[in-house]
C-alpha cells in the first residue's frame, strides 16, 4: 500500500482551491434513479466514493459518464436493468444505502445489501429503514440484504419524526417522499449543508419542497421528476481541513470558493483558538496570530454545531495548544483512533469514552504511523505538516476515498509532502 511522507517545513502561504463536497456528491448521484431523463452534476470531486458510487449506479443500469476529467457526471437512468445492489460494491461505502429509496419511490422494489464504510462505530441503518416503512413500504432483512417493496400504487406521504438526527436518514427519506403519493413530513430532520443542496437539485428536478435547512422538511409528491443540471456545494469538511494547515504550521492560505456559512462553529473555535479567518468573494484566508494557538473546548454536534468530520483534525491542532483542550464527542464512538498515533509523534492525550483531553506540547515528532479512517488519515498529515523531522502515514487508501489530490495542493502551498508508492513484488 502506499505511504505518504511529510517533512515539517515551517509556515505554508498561499491559495487552495477547494472541491465539491464527496457527502453531497454522493447523495445527489442517487437521484438520477428517481426520474428517466439525464442528470448533470457540475463541481464533482474526484475521489475513489464517487468511482465507487458509479460502479454501483452501473451495476443498476444506470449510464455515468465523467467528464472534463472527472469534474462533470452525467447521469441518466432511462433503462434500469436490475434493482440489486450487492455487497461486493455496498460493502466499500455507507452512502450506498441511498439508492434504496430512489428505487423503491421510482419502481416499487429493491433489494440493497446492507452498507460497509469507516470502522467508527455501529452506524445503524434502522432510521432509513423506519422512515421507509412510514411510507408503508414492506421490508425484509434476510442474509444480508434489505428486500423492499412499496404498496400498491408506490409509496404514500407520511409524518416521519426521527428520534434522532440522521443525515443519512433525512437523505433517504427525502429521495423517496419526492414520488410519494401525497406530502410528507420530516421532523427532527437533519439540516447539513448537503441535505439543503439535495433538496433544491431535487427542486431543480421538479420536486416540491419547503423547509430543507431547518428541522422540519416538508415534500408534496409529485407523479414524475424531470432532467436537470446542477453543481455541487463548496465540500465543508475538505474547506475546514484545509483552514488548520496554517493554523497548524503558520503562515497564511486562502482557502479558494470557502464561505462561513459552511463552517461558522468550525471557525468560532479557530477564534477562540487565536486563528484569523476572513471572508472575500474569493474564499476564506486563515492566518495564525502570533505564538502558540490556545487551548480549547470542542463538542460534536450535527449541524450547525462543530462537525464530527473536523474533530480529528482539530486535535492534532490542539496537540501543541498552550494548555490542555478538550474534545466531547457525540456523534459516533470510536472516534478517537487516532489518539494513539498522535501520541506517537509525542502529543499527550487521555481517551476515556467519548472524551479526549489534550494537553499541549511545545512541538511534535516525526514518527511513523498509521491512519484508521478517513479523517484520522489528514489528522496525521497535518501533524507531520507542524512535526520536527519526518512523518510516514501508512493506509492512506482511507485518504483517497475523501480528498482529491492531497499532496499537490499542500505542496503548492509550500508543504514538504510526497506520495511513496507501493512497489509490485517481483517474483524470485
């Protein structure tokens, strides 16, 4: 497997461009199994999710093309010739499980296997499946697999009330209300940047929806969605990884196409933190105030609180904080896997459940060490950014499946960063 080396190099200046975000991505690509006519999305990232979402989206019937080297996906699902999704491909990734709701809302079957993804924590399905049965689909779990059928004359409108935020859920939900008969209403429902960007692509559609951005999301079915363009949101999680870079090191990059609205609790603890953030029609710019950043208090929440997909990185900033942090996770356990390795490189840090408490070092060790997940494996890359000597991250195939071409655009902020690939065995 290939390994990436990262040398502390001192303060990185200069400008990122940001792409569009992989979680709405992925759920924007199972649109195109509720309507026959073409999908265009524009801003797409390149990532291994969303190869992995068109394989699926193939296997189907559905025809994807990429193009302008990857950055546009169209879509068209005129002519599906299967409603199964196997495991083989389900098991890479847990966004998967939303083409089950496109399916069953479109053709009144499906049969999906239950989804693989990040090892961080039990992640269970329960609530798409809930949500479903509101609409009086039948389902059966048997080896595996969740065999759906909608009632006579397709899935009917329904209150749904999740018991507690899902975006995953909220997504599902909402792909397969659009062809529900009647309205629909989603309470408790999840208001992430990406669940308001499917909902007006699915407007862009023909879909009627009122509410997307607040917790309470209403959809009246209609008979049939239509074709339509439509670009991908600015990714949130990529714009505030990228923003802890000079927090981390020095120095001072804008982060190209970043807005506050994305990340406005990300950036109060930046604030608070001793980080300056400034907005223009360009991006954001984010420069270290000077000395050591301050020690901070961080709690997970579902949006717009801070987000669970920044928590490992904000660590490894609060790894050489002056004092000692805090770090309250609510989103998903096991979550603190990258504690260990940030201990490697000589960070101080107490996991007890879902607490972790950070006691600052003046500076940090190149050591080897190894990502866990996704966001573990860029949590480890910016602690080698701000290390003395050198870094080896190993597994890095987690980094693929979330960030487009990592190491060129440290680089070309002036990090010391290279991908090692992995040598092929030669026989004897």
């Amino acid at each position: 497997m290939d390994t990436i080396l990262v040398r502390g190099n001192g303060p990185l200046n200069g400008e990122i461009e940001i792409a569009g975000a992989k979680n709405a991505c992925l759920t924007l690509m199972p649109a195109t199994l509720l309507t026959d006519e073409p999908l265009t999305l524009t801003n797409a990232p390149r990532l291994s999710d969303i190869r992995t979402m068109t394989e699926l989206l193939r296997s189907l019937g559905a025809e994807v093309a990429d193009l302008q080297d990857g950055r546009v996906l169209a879509l068209s699902s005129h002519a599906l010739t299967s409603h199964r999704a196997d495991y083989d491909i389900v098991r890479k990734m847990r966004a998967s499980i939303l083409v089950l709701g496109p399916m069953l809302a479109r053709d009144g079957q499906a049969i999906v296997s239950l989804p693989g993804g990040c090892a961080i924590g039990a992640r269970p399905v329960d609530l798409h499946l809930r949500a479903l049965e509101a609409m009086g689909a039948e389902l059966d779990l048997r080896d595996g697999y969740v065999h759906a059928k909608a009632p006579l004359g397709g899935l009917r409108g329904a209150v749904i009330e999740f018991p507690l935020v899902s975006v995953g859920a909220t997504e599902n939900a909402l792909l397969a209300a659009t062809l529900a008969r009647g309205t629909t209403v989603l309470k408790n429902a999840a208001r992430e940047p990406e669940i308001v960007d499917l909902a007006r692509c699915l407007r862009r559609m023909g879909a009627q929806i009122e509410g997307e951005g607040t917790d309470t999301i209403t959809i009246q079915g209609v008979d049939r969605l239509s074709g339509a363009t439509h670009p991908v949101v600015t990714d949130r999680i990529e714009l505030g990884t990228y923003m802890l870079a000079p927090a981390i090191c020095g120095g001072e990059v804008t982060c190209l196409g970043g807005r506050i609205e994305l990340v406005e609790a990300f950036c109060e603890k930046l604030d608070e933190a001793g980080i300056s953030v400034t907005e223009s029609e360009r991006g954001l710019t984010v420069t270290r105030r000077n000395g050591r950043v301050n020690a901070v208090k961080v709690v997970t929440e579902p949006f717009p609180g801070f987000p669970t997909d920044l928590q490992a990185q904000m660590m490894a900033l609060l790894c050489t904080a002056e004092g000692t942090s805090e770090l309250e996770e609510t989103i998903f356990e096991n979550r603190f896997m990258h504690a260990p390795e940030l201990a490697r490189m000589g960070a101080q840090i107490e996991v007890h459940g879902g607490h972790a408490r950070v006691t600052g070092v003046e500076k940090l060790r190149g050591a080897p060490v190894m990502a866990t997940d996704l966001r573990a494996s860029v949590s480890l890359i910016l602690a080698g950014l701000a290390a003395e000597g050198e870094t080896i991250v190993s597994r890095v195939y987690h980094l693929d499946r979330g960030y487009e071409k990592v190491v060129r655009k440290l680089r070309g902020v002036g990090a010391d960063i290279e991908r090692i690939k992995e040598r092929p065995a030669h026989a004897e």
